[in-house]
C-alpha cells in the first residue's frame, strides 16, 4: 500500500463482480456507509468531482448531520455522480489506508450498472 507524500503507484485490487455477494444490495448500503463516513471526516476530497459535494450536501441538510441520518435512497444520487475518473482511488490517502480491498466509488458506481443492484 502507499504511503502518503509518496511516489509509490497505489495498488489496485479486482472486483470480485461474478460473486453474488457484489450485488446484495444491504451489503452495499453498509460498505457505502462506511466509506461515506470517512469521506465525510476527511473532505479533502471535495474538489475531485461532484459525487463528494453531493455527499457533503446530503450529510450536512440531514437531522444528525452525520452520513446515519442520509436516506439509503440518496446514497444513489451520489453514485449517480461518478464518472469512472479514479481521482478518488489515486488521490485520497485516508480512503485507502481505511479500506478492506481498495474500495472506491467507481466500485459502487460498476455495482449499480450492474442491475442497479
């Protein structure tokens, strides 16, 4: 894994797509969940593309003010916002220190293209 300030290449894990377990859709919400509530302790970010101001805004007109109080059926119009671009993955040092196998948005953007789960 690299370290932060670095020049090493991040490394890139594969999607596990054929197995089932990809497309359970309470799976997802809870690795979403996860995620979103590092993005939203970090934001740095933001600039990177309009899936994090979209999360931003989501947590922060929600009651609690936290990624528990956005609706499960917002996480969507955040991963509606991704484009693939990989800035996520190759930029932001907290997601990957934090993740279990190099999850990013564009994984759960491929989820949902997938049957939309």
């Amino acid at each position: 894994m690299s370290r932060e300030g670095s020049l090493e290449a991040p490394t890139r894990h594969n999607l596990d797509w054929t197995n089932p377990e990809f497309y359970n859709e309470e799976k997802l919400f809870d690795e979403l969940e996860r995620v979103f509530d590092i993005c939203h302790g970090c934001r740095r970010c933001v600039s990177l593309c309009e899936s994090f101001p979209t999360l931003f805004d989501l947590v922060d007109e929600s009651d609690t003010m936290e990624v528990d109080g956005v609706k499960k059926a917002d996480y969507w119009k955040v991963v509606d916002q991704c484009y693939l671009c990989d800035l996520c993955f190759l930029n932001q040092v907290s997601l990957r220190a934090t993740t279990r196998v190099g999850s990013r948005l564009p994984a759960f953007d491929a989820a949902s293209q997938s049957g939309q789960v």
